[in-house]
C-alpha cells in the first residue's frame, strides 16, 4: 500500500462550539514513527477505525462511516468523536487522495496513551489496490465456526462485537484459515447454526427475487456498502431483506457477494466447494453503481 498522506487530530469535545477545525490538525510524515510507545492501539487494539472508499477524490458514504465512527466510540466508553471536526479532517485527506482513481482514508480513535489524558487521532490516505479482477472473477469461500451463539452478542456485549475495533487479528487469522483451507475468504457462522458475515466484508444473498443479509443485531458490523445497496435496489423496486439467515440458507442461494467499502461487490463463485453462478451483468451493475459517487 503507498501511503500518500497523514494527518493527526486533536480530538475536540462532542460540543466544542467552533466551525473551523483546521488548527486541530497537524499534517504528519506517513513514511516516519508517528506513535509514542505506550500508544494502547498498538499495545492493546484499544480502539476503533473505519476504511472510507474514495473515488476520484470522493469519500464514498461519508455520513454512514461517521455515524458507525460514533456508535462504535459509543459501544467502546470512548468519547464521542466530534462529527464536524471529522467530516472537515476526511475533506482535507481527500484532496491528497488520487485525482482519478481508487483510494482509501482510514480513520482512528485509539484510547490513547497509557496514563495519558486524551485519546489519539489520526487519518490516512493511500492508494487503494486494483480490485477490478476480483469484482469480475470472483471469490471462493469457506464457513469458518466463529465460536459464539446467535445470543451471544446480546448476553456480553463486551465481546464489542457489533463495533469497528482495531482488534482484527482474529478477522486476519480468518482469513488466513481460509486460504489454507485453498479459498479466497471466509464466511463467519455462529456456532449455533446462523450466517454472519466476512472477516472485512458484509454478505448479500439473492434468493429468488429477493436480496437477503444477515441482520445486524449486534453480533455483526452494518456494512455501509451492504446499506448502500440495499438502497438502491429499493429504488429498483426489488425486494431487500435482513433476516435470522440458517447456515442451510446458503445452499439456497442463487447468487451471492461479499460487499465492502474498498473491495465493492465481490461475487462468491463457490461456498465450502459448492460452485455458485456468478451474475456477471447484475455484478458489473453492482460495482458501477457502487463507484459512482455517493453521499
Ligand atoms: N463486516 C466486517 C467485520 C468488516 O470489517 C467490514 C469492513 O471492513 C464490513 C463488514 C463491511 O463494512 P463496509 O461496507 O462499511 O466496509
């Protein structure tokens, strides 16, 4: 990845009155150490991020990623990320993103330093990676056992597991399993029998006429591609759907992708070694749609 710019946030208070945020960032070196050594993100994954799409300089659903910024602060007891000085930090990465072309800016709320009085804040830009074989050829993909129940979430709700943690060791090592196991990516299912989502992308179904994705009651993140789909296959007037998917779902499925901010629409070519047709027409409309700007 070619790190093109970084900048650190001051983080202002959820009601500091001020409309102009520029003297709260400091445009760092992105090549050079940026973090003390007692930084808790790195110690610890204390923290939380989101990756932002950004096409020709256009953050892709800026307003959804601030939002899911907010609830996973609020999930984590960390302080309420200012919106405006965020929104504001996002417009001056994006001008240093590619003129034309694919990028991505990550933001960062990390506990900050250990013993230390505020948290740390940082965003990134960098050049995002040529997806355009994937989003065309597709990926194979395996069930992987995430080891919780359907309830789980709602019974130890410190899993955190509904929030955008800097902890994705477990979401890599995921992803790691599935490639030994000779895939391309995983699908989580919980233990009790129910589908999830992808280590870093979310599950879209089409069975029949309807578009179906596992709902986001706590146990998994609500995808802001996923979200964004779904609108605009509402806008065609086609049936879309959150629902309690059964592992047994999947056999079922006519077609079926995994959809994030930065990869887009991936169409799933087979699931535990059952080849899936892949929809190249409804896919290449998915990925156009999904790089066309959007708020
Ligand atoms: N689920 C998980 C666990 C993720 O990490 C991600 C993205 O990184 C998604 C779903 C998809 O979210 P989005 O569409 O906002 O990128």
């Amino acid at each position: 990845m070619t790190w093109r710019f970084a900048l650190v946030i001051d983080p202002a208070a959820s009601d500091d009155p001020r409309t102009d945020f520029a003297a709260t960032f400091r445009v760092i070196d992105p090549s050079a150490p940026a973090l003390s050594v007692g930084e808790l993100s790195t110690q610890r994954g204390d923290g939380i991020f989101e990756s932002i799409g950004v096409v020709d300089r256009h953050p892709q659903e800026l307003i959804a990623h601030l939002d899911r910024l907010a609830h996973s602060a609020e999930l984590c007891d960390l302080p309420v990320p200012h919106r405006e000085q965020w929104r504001q930090a996002v417009e001056v990465v994006a001008e240093q993103c590619a003129e034309r072309g694919e990028s991505v800016i990550k933001l960062i709320l990390s506990r900050g330093v250990e013993h230390g009085p505020t948290p740390t804040a940082w965003v990134t830009a960098a050049d995002a990676a040529d997806n355009s074989a994937v989003r065309e050829h597709g990926i194979r993909v395996v069930t992987l056992d995430r080891g919780y129940g359907i309830d789980t979430p709602a019974r130890a709700p410190w899993l955190l597991l509904g929030a955008k943690t800097l902890s994705y060791a477990v979401n890599m090592a995921a992803i790691r399993e599935a490639k030994r196991r000779g895939a391309d990516d995983a699908i989580f299912v919980s233990s009790d029998g129910f589908v999830l989502e992808a280590p870093t992308a979310s599950l879209v179904l089409r069975i029949g006429s309807s578009f179906v994705t596992p709902a986001p009651n706590g146990g998994i993140l609500h995808g802001t591609t996923q979200l964004s789909l779904f609108e605009h296959l509402q806008e065609l007037g086609h049936e879309t759907a959150y629902e309690t998917v059964p592992v047994s779902a999947l056999a079922k499925a006519d077609a079926a992708w995994l959809l994030s901010s930065v990869r887009l629409a991936a169409p799933i070519t087979a699931i535990d070694d059952a080849e899936l047709a892949v929809d190249r027409e409804l896919t290449a409309s998915f990925n156009q749609y999904l790089l066309s700007p959007r708020a």
